[in-house]
C-alpha cells in the first residue's frame, strides 16, 4: 500500500482516533487516510491552534494526541504550542509533512530535526518506504510510553512510495517503576519522624491515578495535602485538601506548607512557581521529591531525599512499612479536629475577605469569578490562558478533580487558551467547558473562535478584559516606564462574539450575569461569550510575587 495509508493504519490500529489539523498539500493524503479508517478529524483554522486543541484533548484523556500539518509554514506556525506540550511532557505525535530530502532549494525545506529538538520535542522521519512503518511504530511508542511530544517528518517521496504492513504487535506498557528498597526505607524513616508533613503531588501524580495511594499513606502519617497547579483538583473533597501550593495558595495554605517540617514533592518538581522561589520551605523542613525520572530529583532545588520510583507505586511500599508502627493516637500528624475546621472555613480563596473595587463601569475580577463559580455547574473543565488575569480563575473556580484543569502553562505563552479549551471540550462532552481568557491572549487566538462555532461546542468563554497585556503593565508601571506599547484602546469582544455567531454578553456590574443564567438555563446552542470589563488598578499579587523573585 501507500505510505500515506501505512501510517494511517498504524495509528489507527495502536487507537488514534481523533487527529486536529489543518489541511495543506503536504498533508493532505495521510489526513483523509486517517479519515477513511475511523478517525475524527477536527479542522483548526491556524496549526497553532491545532496543536493547542490536541494538548487540550490529550490532558483530558491521558492518552497520546494526533496533529497533521503541511510542510514549511504549517510546521513553523505550530511551534509555540508544540513548544508548549513537549515541556509539559504531553504524548503527542505531530505529523508533519516535509520536502523530499532531493529538494534541496524548496522554499519550504526547513530543519525539521533541528527546530525539532531546539523546542524540547523529540524529531523522528520516515526515512524510505521500506522503514516507514517502523518509523511510524517507534514515534507513537514514544509518545505512548514516554510521554513525549514527537514530531515526524512525512517527506513528500517516502509518503508517495509503496511498502508492506506487517502485523504490528500491540502497544504494552512498562510495569510501572519501584523504588528500591533503600529509597523506600529512608522515605518512611522521613515521614515516621515528621509531625507536620505535607505532601504536594503534581503532574506526575495525576498521570499515575495516584490519588488513592496518596490519601492512604497520607492517612498512615497525618499528613496535608496539596497540589501544583497541573493537579488542581486531585484531591477534592478531602478534608485535609490545601488546594494548589504557590503562588496560587490561598493564606492559609501558605501558612501551613510554611510550617511543615517535611515537605514530599509526589510527581512535581518543586519549581519556583510551586514553592514560590523557595520561599514556602521553612528553614528546618526536610524536602523529599520521588519522580520517575532521575534528572527531576533535585533539578529546581536542593532536595534532602530523592526516590526514584512511580509515585503510586512508591506510595503503597512506603504506606506498608508505616502501618506497622502506625500510632494509634486520634490526633495524627498535622491532622486534628481544629485543623479540620480551619481548613473547610478558610482554605478556599472566596473564604477570604477583600475590599470590593468593583465601580466605574468595571468588576472587581475577584468578584466577577465568585459568582460565575456560583452560577456555572460544578461539572466543569476550567481551561485557564496565560497572563496577569490567571489567577482570578485558577484560585477562584473550583473544579471537580483534576480532569477539571486544564493549565498549559508550561511555556507561558499568552493565546493558546481557547484552542486548549476546545481540546477539553471535544475530551470531556459530559462537562461545561470554561475558557478563561485575557483580553490579549483571547484575541491572540480569536480564530478559533469560528471553530468553537462550527464544532457546536457550547462552551463559556470568559474574557477578563483590561484593555492591556496587564502584566507588562504592572511589572514596568511603578517604576515610571512609559507603557503605551502595552495598552491598548476598548475593543467590543462581546459583538466580535457575535460577528462569529456566539451568544454574548458584557458584564461591568454583577446584575450583568442575568444574561449568564439565561444562558445556562438552555439550550446553550451556541457557545457564550462573557466580555468582563474588570478593574485593573493594581497587578496580581502572585505575579507581583513572581517579578520580587526575579
């Protein structure tokens, strides 16, 4: 057969079901492929926002995304999201059509390997017809085992040569890593010792369904739990659950994680963000971090015990060498009925009292997000776009569990929220999608508006819009830098909405969400967008925090 079709058969038949793309020459014939054997194509308008949606898709179901882009330019405007999804360690294979290695003054020829391996992503290509299927093989292999982002160059040639399909064997999986005996023995030493523990699980541990494992072992020793932003919501419904670590942490979580004398990073690498430079370690609290991978043990800061190991794995090992010795005092750890009370009065941001600044024909966005938290059902996916407006949705939204948070904010690039948001949507049908944007970053991404549309998508769009790319504004603002480069005149979201056929709404007073209910009380037959003229006096404290720690 083709080598076009070879390919398509070979990710079809490994369980590729769903592609994003955008359709060009270079990739128009393994597209349709993939389309007459089963596959859902979803068509993007620009292949940055193709390669957002599958990053979405993949977070969502925790299983290996497919993009299929056009040679030169279709591979060069998806790099940002690529770049994206290859740090955050999404499995992915990006099929990107290439010249033929004969071509050599093509003005779509481009180091594909190069620019490959300069973003973090892994390169592979179809080297002849002969290897293309194993080619093929090895790509999604990576992606599935490794959780790798894979570009593979299709070149034009080898995609037009014929080969044989042999019989693929199935795709297994690796049992999953232990720890040794050793690490595990020294990590139960460390939270047998410890009368205030804490333990923050991050992507790692969302990856590993570890939630379970975590709470036993954290029942075994009194431990707090909390998360890195990735994992929002893994914990939910505990009653020792702190919510997210760093800047994110509302007081009280602060205080407490703070105050531990051991902190035990589960699948999380302890990065700035999460430990907010460091600064949520006390002076005397031992640090403990188990990671599959070595290299993360200690990457972003010195660590007093590393364990290599998977962390639901290691989480049962070191939960059976505690209950042995498993005190039988009612008052365990960290736990007590009084940290239970303090932890469901204050632990959630909308527990804490602030000054409403809402007036002027703009919304506090502190308020604007308590209500629509009120309002939007509590089956939902929060898809959060970068910027100085992040916070207000990430510390103010509650979600379900973690497949309720979808943050791709590895790269921090502002625009690739709503095309993640339509990932998740296509992911997650049974829940109301929420994309929280800024101004900036919403019409960064403004095209895939039409694709919301035409998908029939009936999600929320929230446009936290301060006329401005707000973090520039208050980083540079108070030390007198002139800022007309980053401020920007009112533009009309809710009618931009509307010229791509959502519903729309604009809010500058609570009694504006009216039309919000209205919405959600049905059919929601077209997507709503919510154009939220929000203060913008002062910058966000978590990024105030961040811009002391640079």
């Amino acid at each position: 057969m083709l080598v076009s079709d070879a390919v398509a058969a070979v990710l079809v038949d490994f369980g590729a079901d769903t592609v994003f793309g955008l359709v060009g020459s270079g990739n128009f014939h393994v597209t349709n492929a993939l389309i007459a054997r089963g596959a859902r194509f979803v068509p993007a308008r620009h292949e940055c926002g193709a390669v957002s949606m599958a990053d979405g898709w993949a977070r969502m179901t925790g299983r290996p995304a497919l993009v299929s882009v056009h040679q030169g330019p279709g591979l060069t405007h998806a790099v940002t999201a690529i770049t994206e999804a290859a740090k955050s360690r999404t499995p992915m294979v990006v099929l990107a059509a290439d010249v033929a290695a004969s071509a050599t003054r093509s003005n779509f020829r481009i180091d594909v390997a190069g620019l490959t391996s300069a973003i973090g992503a892994v390169p592979g290509r179809l080297h002849s017809p002969a290897f293309a299927v194993d080619d093929t093989v090895r790509a999604y292999r990576t992606a599935a085992l490794e959780r790798r982002t894979v570009v593979l160059a299709l070149p034009l040639d080898v995609q037009a040569g014929e080969c044989v399909l042999p019989e693929i064997a199935p795709l297994a999986a690796p049992a999953a890593p232990a720890p040794s005996a050793d690490a595990a023995a020294r990590l139960a030493g460390a939270i047998q010792r410890a009368r205030r523990p804490v333990f923050i699980a991050g992507r790692g541990a969302r990856q590993a369904s570890a939630r379970g494992d975590l709470e036993a072992l954290a029942d075994a020793c009194g431990a707090l739990l909390a998360t890195s932003a990735a994992a929002k919501g893994l914990f939910r419904g505990s009653p020792w659950d702190l919510d997210v670590s760093g800047g994110f942490a509302s007081p009280l979580a602060a205080e407490l994680i703070r105050g531990a004398d051991l902190v035990v990073g589960w699948g999380c690498s302890l990065n700035m963000w999460t430990l907010r430079h460091g600064n949520l370690i006390g002076d005397e609290a031992v640090v403990a971090q188990v990671d599959t991978d070595k290299g993360a043990l200690g990457a972003h800061r010195r660590v007093d015990l590393g364990v290599t190991g998977d962390v639901a794995v290691t989480a049962r090992e070191v939960t059976a060498l505690l209950t042995a010795d498993r005190p039988a005092d009612a008052e365990l750890g960290y736990r007590s009925d009084e940290m239970r009370q303090r932890i469901a009065g204050r632990i959630r941001w909308r527990d804490v009292s602030f000054r409403d600044e809402s007036g002027n024909g703009k919304i506090d966005p502190r308020t604007l997000t308590i209500a629509l938290d009120d309002l939007l059902p509590a089956e939902r996916v929060v898809a959060i776009d970068s910027g100085n407006f992040m916070g207000y949705p990430s510390m103010y939204l509650s979600v379900p569990d973690a497949d309720g948070f979808c943050f791709t904010q590895a790269f921090q690039s502002v625009g690739l929220g709503l095309a993640s948001a339509i990932g998740a949507a296509i992911a997650r049908p049974d829940r109301l999608t929420v994309a929280a944007l800024g101004d900036g970053g919403a019409l960064m991404g403004i095209s895939e508006l039409e694709t919301v549309v035409r998908l029939g998508l009936p999600m929320v769009i929230v446009v936290y819009d301060d006329a401005a790319y707000g973090a520039e504004v208050h980083h540079f603002g108070p030390e007198g830098h002139p800022l007309d480069t980053v401020r920007f005149p009112p533009a009309d979201i809710a009618q931009i909405g509307r010229g791509f056929g959502c519903a729309a709404t604009v809010v500058r007073h609570l009694a504006d969400l009216a039309n919000v209910r209205e919405w959600l009380n049905g059919p929601r037959n077209r997507p709503l967008v919510i154009d939220a003229k929000i203060t913008s006096e002062r910058g966000s404290w978590w990024l105030e925090e961040a811009f002391r720690g640079h």
